[in-house]
C-alpha cells in the first residue's frame, strides 16, 4: 500500500518542483507524461515562453520521444504553430531534432500549418532536407502536403538544402523529393 502511493507522491513532487523552478521546458523536452500531466495539473503553462521565445510544446517536438508528451500539451492547449523568436514552428523544431516521423504525425494531426516559413521563408520540409538524417521524415511532409517549390530568401528549395545532407542523398526520399520538384 505504502509503494502505491509513494511513486505518485514522488513524481507529484517532482513535478510541481520542476514547475515551480521555472523548469517546465526541461519538463517538457525530457519527463514522462505522468510528469508533464501532474505539472499541467498542478499549473504549468502550455504556452509559456523561455527566453528565446520558444514554448514548451517546441523543447518537446526536439527532444521528447515520448509522442504521449506532445498530445499532453496539445490538449492543454498548447499553440501547434507557435513561432519562436527566430519565427521556428513547432514543426521545424522536431524535424531539426527528432528522428522520430510519429512526432510530425501527430503534430500534423493537431494542425500544425506543413508549409509554415521562417522569416526567410525557410519550411519545415527544407529544415528536414538539410538537418534531418531520417528519410521517413522527408517522404512523410511531402506526402502530407509539403511543398516542395517553395523557395526561401536567397532563390533555394527542399533540393538545394538536401544536397548538403549526405545521410538521405540517393535515398528514395531524395528521389520522391527530385521528382516532386519536377513535376
């Protein structure tokens, strides 16, 4: 009886300490869901800022592989197309830090805008082309809607910046992404 109602204790503590040092971020990129759900409960918020504006849904989208975390904060309300200060999504944070396709899935899901520039026009498709070592991530924006002409500020597209990224050239991602550019 002791151990059922010690471990809920525990993580309560650690949730609310995480929330109330100001560490909901960290909470967010690392914790499991019963943490992040007991720091919501407890008050945390969703959309709170840290001091590069990002939100707590972006440290998860990079960091947390848990995709339970992710729903946990959208439905508490957390912003799918917030913008950091350097005008980063949600979207562009978990294809420059995650592998992981599930998470663009869900975020997708939640309506994150697929085609959402930075202010130099940069996409989520074009930050998977140059950062992402997983193809799956490229082949799932396109076939979810990534546009794959969109250009940024200086003329470039997904194709250009793909080119720069040796763990998906010659993969079935790059030629999907060739052809769409083609077409």
């Amino acid at each position: 009886m002791v151990k059922k109602l010690l471990l809920p204790a525990i993580v309560l503590v650690l949730a609310v300490s995480a929330y109330a040092d100001g560490n909901f971020f960290s909470l967010a990129e690392t914790g499991t869901p019963v943490q992040v759900r007991e720091a919501i409960r407890a008050g945390a918020q969703v959309n709170a800022r840290d001091e590069l504006g990002a939100t707590p849904l972006m440290w998860a989208a990079a960091g947390n592989v848990n995709t339970e975390v992710i729903t946990l904060l959208l439905k508490a309300g957390a912003d799918a197309n917030a913008r950091d200060d350097y005008s980063l999504t949600p979207l562009i944070w978990a294809v420059m830090g995650s592998t992981d396709s599930k998470l663009i899935t869900v975020l997708l899901k939640a309506g994150a805008d697929i085609n959402a520039g930075t202010n130099s026009g940069m996409t989520p498709l074009m930050y998977a082309a140059w950062f992402n070592e997983n193809p799956e991530m490229i082949t799932l924006l396109l076939k979810s809607g990534a546009d794959p002409k969109s250009r940024d500020s200086e003329g470039k597209t997904a194709l250009d910046y793909i080119k720069k990224n040796p763990a998906v050239m010659g993969t079935d991602a790059y030629k999907a992404l060739l052809d769409a550019v083609n077409r």
